[in-house]
C-alpha cells in the first residue's frame, strides 16, 4: 500500500515496482481512463473503489504482487483494505513515502494535467493536503519508510 500525501513520490515509486513486474492499481489511472481528469464525483469514486476492491483479490487470489497506489491519507483507509486482504491471509506492507511540504510544493508546478499521474495541484490544495495527512505507525502492520523520492 503506497502512502503519501500528494505530490510525494508514491507513483513513481510504484511505477518502478510495475516495472519489476508487479500489477499496479491506481484511482488516477482508472479515472483517467474512464476521461475523468478532475475531481471526481462521489458516485465515480465509489463505483472506481468496488472495481479496483474486486481487481485486488482476484489479483491476489491467482497470486500476483500488487502495489495499491492510492495515498491512503488515512489509518481507516489503511485499516479498511488490511481487513479486506486479511481472510484470504494476506498482511500487506505500507510503503510511506516521507517528502516533505518544501518537496511537494517544488514538484507541483511540473503538473499539467496531461495523464494520470501528472494530476494538478495548486499551493493551497497541496498544502492542505499535506496537513490533513495522517502518517503511518508501526503499530499499524508491516512499514516501510521512504524518504523523499
């Protein structure tokens, strides 16, 4: 499970596990796909949330290694898929990736909107962002933590 606030580095981290063969899930690329490129309702979330649930397990069911880049903002999200993957015995990894506001907002400003990880950000939204970020604790499961990629 990637975790981040936005503009972190979670994409591009694991991108580079997509490339060592993992399957990657991402909200962004099935929005995109679907030709939403901003913010989506609540209805297309939920819908994108069931489908991308249901991709998991049978991803994980046949086997496969896959990287949740969604964010988990939040310990009841991080919670939430932990009890999903836990009846099939599975206890999955959260990989924090710990950047800090100074990075994120450098990065921002090379956002234009042209693909799915390539999602705009304004200096307030990204701020705000930042702030509302509950950051993983190894009380939670399995942690890894990246500093800024």
């Amino acid at each position: 499970m990637m975790c981040g606030p936005g503009g972190a580095g979670k994409s591009t981290y694991a991108k580079r596990l997509e490339r060592e063969g993992w399957t990657r899930l991402s909200f962004e690329v099935e929005f995109w796909q679907r030709g939403i490129t901003g913010m989506p309702s609540a209805e297309a979330v939920t819908e994108v949330a069931t489908e991308l649930k249901a991709r998991l397990l049978r991803l994980v069911g046949e086997g496969e290694d896959v990287v949740l880049d969604f964010g988990f903002w939040f310990r009841r999200q991080r919670d939430e898929y932990r009890a999903l993957l836990a009846p099939h015995g599975i206890v999955p990894e959260t990989v924090y990736i710990a950047t800090s506001l100074e990075t994120i907002l450098s990065r921002i400003g090379a956002r234009h909107g042209v693909g799915p990880d390539d999602w705009p950000l304004t200096v307030e939204t990204a701020t705000e962002y930042f702030a509302r970020f509950e950051p993983p604790t190894p009380d939670e499961g399995p942690l890894e933590v990246i500093r800024e990629v």
